[in-house]
C-alpha cells in the first residue's frame, strides 16, 4: 500500500488530515465573493481548480472543463482526462513542486466556504444489497425463516428513486406527511411520519455513459467516485405503500450526498473482496478481482441543544453487491445510464447490534428503544441533527470524504388544510 504523498500544502500532512494528496476529492465551493465554481479539497483548503484552468495552469483538453458548478463535464471527458487531472493536480501540489508559488493564490480555507452539489444528478437508483440490513427488515417483517427474498442471493435488489429528491450536506429536511396505516388500524389516514428514519450508505457517481449491457469490469470503469448517501426512509409510509412496486414516497423527501466525491483513484488502495457467496451467482455478475472497499462508517445523532452520540460503526466491505455489479445488473435490460446517475449501496449494517445502518433495525422496529446521550430514540425526533462520516485508513494517511450531515425540521401543518 502506498503512504502518504507529501505536500508543500503542511495541513496536508496530518496522518488524520481527511484531505491529503493522496485523495483530492471534487467538490463545488463558492465564498462572499465568489458564485459556486469547481475546487479540489487539500488539507484545510479548497484548491479553486476553475481558477488555476481560467490562468491556463490547468489545462486537460484544450478547451475549459472546469468553467461550470458541477463535475459533469470532466466526468463525461473520460477516464483518461480523469488520470490526467489527477496526474497534474499531484504535481503541481506535491513536496518541492516548482509551482507552489503561482498556485498559492488559489487555495482558498475551507473555514470560509460553502459547499454545493458536487454533481447534476442526472438519475438516482437506490438498491438493496447489504446482506445484514436485509436480513434484519426482513426478519421483522416477515420472521427469519423469510427473511431473505427468495430473489436476494441472485439479484441485486433495486428500485428508481428520484433525482430531484437529491441535496448536499447541510440541507435541512423536513419530516414528511403521508399516507399511514398500522397493523391494527381499520382504514389508512394522512399524517406526518412518526418513524422518520435514515439508511447509511455510500453512493456511487457515474461518470461515463453506456447504452447497451455492460461487463461488470466495464461498469467498474464507468464510475468516477464515490459519495456517502443518507437515504431518508419515513418506515410508516414505506411500511403501508411498499407492495407490490417498493418505496414510493416513503423515500421522495430527500436523500443527502456528502459534498466530496471521492474519487475511484483515491480508492484503489483499499479495495476488498466482496463475502462469500452463499449461492452461486449468474455469470453475468461475476467479479474479475476485489470489487468493494474498506470504508470505515459512523453514525452520529445531536439532539437539539445537545451532545452527539455515536449510534453505528460498520463498514463499506460488509456489502454483498459491489457498486461495479449493480451498475452492470442495471444495465441488463439494455437500461442506458448516463454521465451524473446516482447509485445507493442500499443500508450497510454489520452483524452486530451496534453496526446497524438505520434507527429502524437499531430500535428494532422501535420495540427496543436505544440510549443516547440524555435520552433514547426509537426513531427521528425534531430537530435531530444526523451525520454520516466515512474514512479509509492508509498507512500514514487517511481518506475522508466530508460529514453528510442533515437535520430533521418539523413537519409543516397539514399541507392539504386550504
Ligand atoms: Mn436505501
């Protein structure tokens, strides 16, 4: 494994540094005087990368790549302008780099920044391929015997969600009204959700399209990066709506990126093997080598005016699909996939208790309330502020991506009472 590529950038450094040289992760950032444009974060900075591509310090094409507030147009340049851009980024930003004195002008704080969506999302598809999440919902709902869907162990569990459902940390969601109906209730009456929940997960950024089936070594190299992604879940909607078609509008409030997509690159040191397959899988979705990554995940829960706990610890590895086969299964049906679509891993729990990815599993249905500092939950209070944090551990250096961070505002009154 590589160790840390030094900076003249010293914040850089840090073996706990989320943004060493080794990551330069793409983000949009705009300040008091600046509009959102492209940056690269680097210690505690934002490299302006449209700044240093306008003063021809920058230049990957021939023709400007950067001039725009999303990633869209170097993704879709391709994965060799993407070598190419990190290539360059490296050499001018590394150790003794002869360039250090016309960049300088361009690193702008990060204390100073605002951070937009990273990407257009172009389309959003959310899956359901963490082996232990899936057995935890299932178990709940259906008992352990059926757990599992007999469909689980051979497909890559899917649905379409929504784009426009998509924000960048920092947004804050309000709790959604809904069409709910308990087990014992006779009829189903609209309210706001009173089990508002999250689903850690990672997103993946697609950055190259297709338009027939694809190789899942082929949907490995369409991808440009990764993102950490809250799936807001309301369960009581989703609980009453989800047959036959799945989650409708029990997933539509909001689904909440980190601002940083790290890059595929940056990753490549710590790939991991997928677990073993408990049934063989078709060949379609075979995996030529370690298709997963060793991401170490959290979850924090703040109360208002409160202090946070850590409510989960769990890991990106204990996926039973990879993001490069559920791209592939994507695209059996001749589905075209475009510069800008959206992956969910779906929830990533571990086997224990404390490595669950939702409220949902972690109270158990709400049967089994958890601590908190100052209190318990069994499901989104108002005014609950979630983060989501992620990191892979080099040695001498550490890959972050950025907390993903949403607060839950209370619900309008009734939307429909006009
Ligand atoms: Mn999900």
């Amino acid at each position: 494994m590589t160790g840390l590529i030094r900076s003249w950038v010293e914040s850089a450094n840090a073996p706990d540094c989320p943004f060493p040289l080794n990551n330069l992760p793409c983000g949009v950032f705009s300040t008091a005087d600046t509009d959102p444009r492209c940056g690269v974060a680097i210690g505690d900075f934002v490299l302006d990368v449209a700044g240093l591509e306008e003063k021809g310090l920058l230049s990957l094409t021939g023709g400007p790549l950067l001039d725009v507030p999303f990633w869209n147009d170097l993704m879709e340049a391709g994965p060799e302008i993407w070598a190419a851009l990190r290539a360059r980024l490296t050499a001018l930003l590394a150790e003794g780099s002869g360039d250090r004195e016309a960049v300088t002008p361009f690193l702008v704080p990060l204390a100073d920044v605002t951070l937009h969506m990273p990407f257009l999302v172009s389309e959003y598809t959310d899956f359901y391929a963490g082996r232990h999440h899936a057995f935890n919902v299932g178990t709940m709902f259906r008992g352990p015997e059926n757990a599992l869907p007999p469909n689980w162990l051979h497909i890559p569990i899917g649905y379409n969600g929504r784009a426009s459902s998509v924000v960048v940390s920092g947004t804050d969601v309000r709790r959604p009204w809904g069409q709910l109906k308990g087990p014992d209730d006779a009829a189903p009456r609209f309210a706001p959700s009173a089990r508002f929940d999250i689903e850690l997960e990672m997103g993946a950024v697609v950055g190259q399209p297709s338009e027939g089936p694809v190789t899942v070594t082929e949907a490995d190299a369409m991808i440009f990066g990764y993102v950490l992604l809250n799936d807001w879940s309301a369960r009581d909607i989703q609980a009453w709506e989800y047959q036959p078609l799945g989650p409708f509008q029990s997933k539509a409030t909001a689904t909440t990126i980190s601002p940083w997509i790290v890059t595929r690159a940056a990753l490549e040191p710590f790939r991991t093997p997928s677990p073993a397959r408990e049934k063989p899988l078709l060949p379609y979705l075979a995996e030529p080598g370690p298709m997963l990554y060793d991401i170490a995940l959290e979850v924090g829960l703040t109360p208002e005016g409160g202090t946070e706990t850590v409510i989960s610890r769990t890991n990106y590895a204990e996926m039973y699909y990879s993001a490069a086969q559920q791209l592939a299964h994507h695209t059996t049906s001749g589905c075209a996939m475009n510069v800008g679509d959206l992956l969910g891993s779906g929830t990533i729990s571990g086997p224990e208790k404390g490595n669950r990815g939702s409220l949902l599993e972690l109270s158990w249905g709400g049967k089994e309330p958890f601590e908190i500092a100052g209190g318990s939950r069994s499901f989104i209070q108002d005014n609950d502020t979630l983060v989501l944090r992620g990191q892979c551990r080099g040695e001498g250096y550490t890959i972050g991506f950025g907390d993903c961070v949403g607060k839950v505002i209370p619900a309008l009154a009734d939307p429909y009472a006009r």
